[in-house]
C-alpha cells in the first residue's frame, strides 16, 4: 500500500522503497526523508500502485516532493 502524505503547500508519497548507499542489500523504507523524520504530515490517500500515487499526488493542487517524484519515475 502506497500512502501519499502532504501538509498545506507539499505531497510527499511513502512506501516506495529506496536503495541507499552501502552494500547490495541496503534499502531505506522512505525515498523522502522528510517522511522518516518527525513531520506533521496529514495522510490524504491510501493507494495500491507507485503511478496511481504519483498520479493522485499531482492532482491534489500540492507541489510534489522532489525526491518522492524521482523515485516513483524510476520504478
């Protein structure tokens, strides 16, 4: 389940694994780091693909995040 999250200016989506840096098996839970840092960010939506999320967070009227929307095209 993909979950896009966002405050008044920003959409940020959660649940796309990211590969770090180190060894192979190195997987960070959060393509975003604002995610994993403690944000007061409301969930607007809960979906089950990468594009239906990146999809739905274009859509509501919100900046996406940067980082969040690289790592949605790249999966």
């Amino acid at each position: 389940m993909i979950t896009i999250k966002g405050n008044r200016t920003t959409a940020h989506i959660a649940g796309i694994a990211a590969r770090t840096t180190g060894t192979q098996m190195d997987y960070a839970e959060n393509a975003c780091g604002v995610l994993t840092t403690n944000r007061r960010l409301a969930t607007i939506a809960s979906v089950a693909t990468v594009a239906e999320a990146l999809a739905f967070a274009k859509a509501t009227g919100r900046k996406v995040c940067k980082n969040c929307q690289s790592a949605a095209e790249q999966v």
